[in-house]
C-alpha cells in the first residue's frame, strides 16, 4: 500500500478515536498532543515502521511551518486591547530578561553537561528558548485561568518564536563559517522591526478590506474565517518571499492587529477555525513522532536527560522567577510557579531544527537529537498537566477573590478571571 494511503487510514482513525476521547480527555489528566505523538512513534521509524517520513523532507518542514503559522495566528487573535494596553509589561519582561536567561542556562548545560561547543551549546540554547504556542493554547484559552496569566503567557509564546529565529540565523551562519561579518544584534532588531511593521501593515490592510457586518457584504460566515485564515498565510508568504523580516513576528502582530480593530473577525475565526486548528496540530505531532527514534534521542545518553531536566525545571523557572522580581501586580508564589512550568517546548524548536538539518549546520544532528528529546519530554509532561494545572490555578485565583472580598480588598490583578 502507497504511504499516502497508509497516511489517510492512520488520520482518519486518529480523528475518529479522539473526537471518541475528548469528552473523557477534557475530565481527566489525559493529553490527545501527547496521545498523538505517542501513536506517530509507535508506528514510524521507532516502532512498526507503518509512517514512513524523513526529517529532512521537505513536507514535514513545509507542515511544521503550516501549523505554527496557523497557531500564532489563532493566538493573535486571542489577545484583547485592553490587556495589551494595561498587561504588557509581563510578557515584556519574561522576553527581554527570561528568554536570554533560560537560553544561557540552557547553553551552560549543553557545553559541560554533554560536552558541545559553545556554539553548538549557543544554538540548543536558542532551539530551546521559545515557548510553544501550540501546547500552551490549552491554558490561555481556558476560561478559569485568570486573564492576566492567560494574556501573559500568549503574548509571551507568540513572540518568542520569532525572537529565537533571529537568535538560531547568526548562532547557525558562524557555525557553517558563512557569517561574513553579520553584526547579531543588528540583524536581530532589523529581522524584529520589519516583522513588526509588516505585521501592523497587514493587519491594517486586512481589517480595511472587508467589510462590517450590516454593510451589505453579504459574506458568509465560513468565509470571513477562511478570510482570517488567508491574511495569515499571505502574511507569512510575502515575508518568507521577500527574504527581509522575521515571518513569525509579522503574522502574529498582524493577528493581534486584526483582532483588536476588528473583533467580530476573531469571533468567527475563533468559533469556525478551531476544526482547522485541531486538524493541524493532530498532522503534526503524528509526523513528529514517526521521525523519532529512540537511539537518536538518547545518543548522548544520561547527559541527555539531564539537559531535559535543565531545560524544563531549572532554566524556565529561573528565567522567569528572576525577571518577574519586582513586579508591579505583585503576584502571588502560586502565579510565578504556575508561569514558570507552563513553557513548553514544541512546534517553533521542532520547525527550526528541520530548517538546520535542511541546511547541513555541522553539529546540527546531536543539537536536534537533544532538542527533540526535550519536546517529546515536554509534550508529554505539559500535555499531561495542562488541565489539572488550569483547574489548580482556578481554584487558587477563586480562594484569592473570595479572600478579598472578605477583606474588602481590591481583588489581585492575576486572580481576575
């Protein structure tokens, strides 16, 4: 039988089988990410050997990109003006002081733990810095979550992926020796600034162009989602085609724009897009998990996962405990802790190693090895606590608002739900 065939048969049973689960997955500690990376492993290159896919292919590449652009977008989307107006300090600070701190300390481990250059160390510390968008879309969107924890960690993921990319370019150029004098620091506020600005243009450009409802459009529903949908892939494509900016940025700035000037457009994204958006990540995590092998993820053997548990304890809680000090919302040891473990690693690390292994980075195979090890890792673990973390911060934020209206108290800033 053709792979394409095979390939059918194993997603239109993954779809049967979790639409058949979701209702006892949304009860309990189960994860259908995690489920669905267990299952691609369990039939690709480590396991049966049913899904036959190469990491180096260009459509598992091309499908890593489709998913985080679509998921960047979706989150965009997500974020109010009113929070980005009145919250934006948080994720400010988690990215300008967080990301380069959990970068180093991943850098650190990666150089006398398992003995890379410091390069090689440099760029798992970039591959490893980002949050995922995707894994991290459980808790934003869950409505017991306090507002500020959600819009924090959005912001958040939606950045630091294209923040790592112009981190990877440089770390990735010096390695291969085709550096040519790049300044890092200029390239990375020259690929930021344009990707802002061309996200700003878009998402201008989008909320202009279709008309608001009772304007005589006549457009249906399905059409504005599949509308939103275009502005995100357009964006991207110009970016990608023109070679100047960072892609990412730009889409999910433009997101944020269309979404803030036009809200009825987000609401039916939100409402008519979420089948696309299962669709896209059950594709990818499937796809991730058949190119994995479990002699690549422990090459390096116990050093690995002691990078693993560098990278999802120590690294992310340091990170983000050092730039939340002296905060002026003041938020609760509860809040920070919870911050501090929702970072997953996923799709962004997962879509840039493919473009190093593409490239022929030399030392990119045992960089990717350790960072495939440290998704699977976090797929899994946060997969498996994102509910019952959400549900354990919705209780603390709940005893918080009772508390102070007992006191008569204003209610904290990151006990509003």
């Amino acid at each position: 039988m053709e792979t394409f065939e095979i390939a059918l048969i194993v997603l239109g049973a993954l779809l049967m089988i979790g639409a058949l689960l979701s209702g006892y997955v949304k009860r309990s500690f189960l994860s259908l990410t995690a489920l669905y990376v267990l299952v691609g492993f369990a039939l690709g290159q480590g396991g049966l050997a049913v899904l036959d896919f190469n990491a180096q292919e260009g459509f598992v590449k091309e499908l890593a990109i489709l998913a985080l652009v679509v998921i960047l977008f979706r989150d965009g989307l997500e974020v109010e003006a009113e929070l980005l107006a009145k919250q934006w300090h948080l994720p400010l600070r988690k990215l300008i002081i967080a990301m380069p701190i959990t970068a180093a300390i991943i850098t650190l481990a990666g150089h006398f733990i398992v003995g890379l250059s410091w390069l090689e160390a440099a760029l798992l510390g970039a591959l490893l810095s980002p949050t995922d968008p995707v894994l991290s879309s459980a808790v934003v969107t869950n409505p017991r979550v306090p507002r500020l924890i959600r819009n924090s960690l959005n912001l958040e993921s939606g950045l630091n992926d294209g923040l790592a990319l112009a981190l990877i370019i440089p770390v990735a150029a010096a390695l291969k020796g085709t550096s040519d004098g790049m300044v890092w620091w200029q390239f990375m506020l020259e690929d930021m600034a344009i990707g802002f600005a061309a996200g700003i243009a878009f998402g201008y450009l989008a909320s202009v162009l279709i008309p608001r409802s009772g304007e005589g459009s006549g457009i249906p529903d399905h059409h504005k989602v599949l509308y939103a949908l275009g502005v995100a892939l357009l964006t991207y494509g110009i970016l990608s085609f023109a070679g100047h900016g960072n892609a990412f940025i730009a889409v999910y700035v433009c997101a944020i724009t269309l979404g803030v000037r036009r809200a009825d457009i987000r609401d039916y994204f939100n409402s008519g897009a979420e089948e696309i958006v299962e669709l896209v990540k059950l594709g990818i995590f499937v796809v991730f998990g058949s190119i994995l092998t479990v002699q690549a993820l422990f090459s390096d053997g116990w050093a690995a996962v002691a990078v693993v548990v560098v990278t999802l304890t120590v690294a992310r809680t340091a990170g983000v405990w050092l730039s939340l000090i002296g905060n002026r919302e003041r938020l609760s040891t509860q809040t920070k802790a919870f911050m501090s473990w929702f970072g997953p690693k996923g799709v962004a690390t997962m879509t840039y190693s493919l473009f190093l292994l593409a490239l022929g980075i030399p030392g990119a195979t045992e960089v990717t090895n350790l960072a495939a090890l440290c998704v699977v890792t976090s797929i899994i673990a946060h997969g498996l606590t994102d509910t019952p973390g959400a549900n354990w911060i919705g209780r603390v934020a709940a005893a918080a608002r009772e508390k102070a209206q007992r006191d008569g108290q204003p209610v904290p800033p990151d006990a509003i739900v």
